[in-house]
C-alpha cells in the first residue's frame, strides 16, 4: 500500500528524471565559484525573481539567518510574525549567531503583519533600544498567500521607516501560482528573499537566497563561516534546476487537492475544519490532543501520516494524487463516523 504523507511538503521525495538531472551535473569547486551548475541555478533563480544576485544555500533556515545578518549589525532588531519560521522555529539563530533581537508580533487573520501595529513597535533612536533595522515576512504563512497590494505597501512602509525589507520566501511559488503572477512579482518589493526549493517544488535539499549585491555579498561571507559552503555542489543545485523548470505549474494542482481535502473533510458533523480563502496547499483541523494521537495512530495502521496537537496541519504536495487525497479523507472521514474521537 502506498504511503500518503500529509505532515508537510518537505517530505517530497526527487522523481526519477531529477535524479538523472542530478547524476548527469556538470559539477566544480563552488567556494571558488566554479561549480557551472550551481552557478546556473543562481543566474536562473536571479533572473526569474527579477534580482540583481542570488546565492544558493543548503536550506531555508540558513538562507534567512544568512539574510538577518546581512541586513542586522549586533544590537540591532528585526520584527516578524508570532508564528514566523524565521523567529520560532530556527532554533533562535539569529540571536545566537548574531546578536540580533527579534520583536514577535502576531500575526492577522490573512497572514500578514498590521502595519499599523508594526510602526508601534519600531524603536525610537535611543540608547535604551534596540535598533530596528528589517521588517520580515513570510510568503505563505500557514499556507497564506499576502496579496499583492499588502506587498507593495509593506514597501512604502519600510521605505518611510528606513527598513530593510526581507522575505522568508519558503513557499513564494505557491503564493505566486495562488495569485497567477511570476514569482518576480512577489519578490519585487524585498531586499532580501529566501526562495525553498525543497517543498512544493521537489527539490530534496537547497534554497536561494535572492536580492541586492551588497547584501548577498555579505551573505556569501557569512555562508562560508557557517559551513555553508558545499564545493562540488552542482548534483544538488541540478535538481533545483529542474524543479524551477518542471514542477511550478504543479503547485496550482497541490492548491486544488487541499481544497478537495477539505471539502469533504467538512462532511464530518463537529469537525472544525479551517481553511483561508487565500490558503494554497494547507488545511488545518482542530480537536482535542487526545483525538488527534488516536486519528494520527488510526491513519498510520494505514499507512497515512500525519501531524498531531489541538490543530492538526494537512498538507499537499507533489507526491500525492487525486487519489490519495480521496483515500486519505475517506479513511479520516471513517475514523469519525465510527465515533473514535
């Protein structure tokens, strides 16, 4: 029986053909810059984001540490969601590696930062604070696509506070396909953007960190001290390449399962079943933790996997079919009919 994973998009394992794509690399010495396929994935990924530069990195959480320290000196300050990856779930890097305070602010309902409350929270230029240098956002936040008119107002905002702008980029293309804009479109108004190859676009490891040449250029330095520099790297930047090059257009059929998921997810009388309409590839469920270990121990005996807690995420990607979202929500459709929660 086939396996169906719904934790997250990062299980996407390479296709066949992006393996081949990976085997046949032309590869070289990329510290030295000589690595021609790693050098084509960032002249791809430069020009298709519409950036001056971009700098290939071993994942996602490096490729915003790499960013927060371009952009921050020590004592300065970045803000960001409650929930952004880059402030709970990057094992507190950038206050660790650099010294740079994080000010966490929730997030609202569509996923994005209230201007409004985040000019409240820039500091003053005073030798108590701080100095809020960067304002981050994510694009998707929980599966969130920011529109693009909030996009070009966080613009206008950090260019009249004097910000720095960053986005954790960690699923850009969902949100640009969501939109049907290029991904240019979406990292326009950002600095700095760090862009996942490993999610919804099938990659099994790497991100780009786009934007300015200043700012890269020091990222390029910080890279290096933080052992990010991956010399014959060219096998890995190769299925990069082909997931910029194949799988984009896929992302839009991920968005129609999430929904189909959903829908029939709602069939189930008492389930809160919570789903945005700018949502792209996620679902989230909430229950009571004692329901979610059982449905999580219920779906692993059928081979189906899934997250656990008061809000359980469900997420689409490439590896699953139409079929295995329909066998997946039968089987949790199931579980609750048979009163197991």
């Amino acid at each position: 029986m086939k396996v169906i994973d719904l934790r997250s998009d990062t299980v996407t394992k390479p296709s066949l053909e992006m393996r081949r794509a990976m085997a046949a690399a032309e590869v070289g010495d990329d510290v030295y810059g000589e690595d021609p396929t790693v050098n084509r994935l960032e002249a791809l990924t430069a020009e298709m984001s519409g950036t001056e530069a971009a700098l290939f990195v071993p994942s996602g959480t490096q490729g915003n540490l790499l960013a927060l320290l371009a952009h921050c000196q020590r004592g300065d300050e970045y803000i960001a969601g409650q929930q952004a990856h880059n402030y709970r779930y990057e094992a507190g890097g950038a206050a660790v590696v650099g010294g740079i305070q994080p000010q966490p602010l929730e997030f609202s309902a569509d996923g994005s930062l209230d201007l409004t409350l985040v000019e409240q929270f820039i500091k003053p230029a005073d030798s108590h604070f701080a100095r809020t240098r960067l304002l981050s956002l994510e694009n998707t936040q929980a599966g969130k696509a920011l529109s693009p008119q909030y996009l070009s107002a966080a613009r206008e905002f950090a260019d009249r506070h004097q910000l720095g702008l960053h986005l954790d980029g960690a699923r850009a293309f969902n949100a640009a396909v969501f939109h049907k804009q290029s991904i240019a479109d979406v990292v326009r108004p950002f600095d700095t953007a760090s862009l996942c190859l490993s999610k919804g676009l099938g990659a099994p490891v790497g991100s780009v960190l786009c934007g300015k040449k200043e700012l890269l250029a020091d990222a390029r330095r910080w890279r290096k001290m933080l052992g990010g520099g991956m010399r014959q790297a060219g096998v890995l930047a190769a299925a990069g390449i082909y997931a910029l090059e194949k799988n984009i257009e896929g992302l839009q059929r991920d968005h129609e399962h999430a929904e189909l998921l959903a829908e029939k997810l709602k069939q189930v009388p008492g389930l809160a079943v919570r789903r945005e309409e700018n949502q792209t590839n996620m679902v989230f469920l909430d229950m009571p933790i004692e329901t979610a270990e059982k449905l999580k121990a219920h779906l692993a005996g059928k081979q189906i996997h899934i997250g656990t807690g008061q809000t359980v995420r469900l997420v689409t990607h490439l590896d699953l079919s139409m079929d295995d979202i329909e066998r997946a929500a039968r089987e949790m459709i199931e579980f609750f009919a048979k009163g197991k929660k």
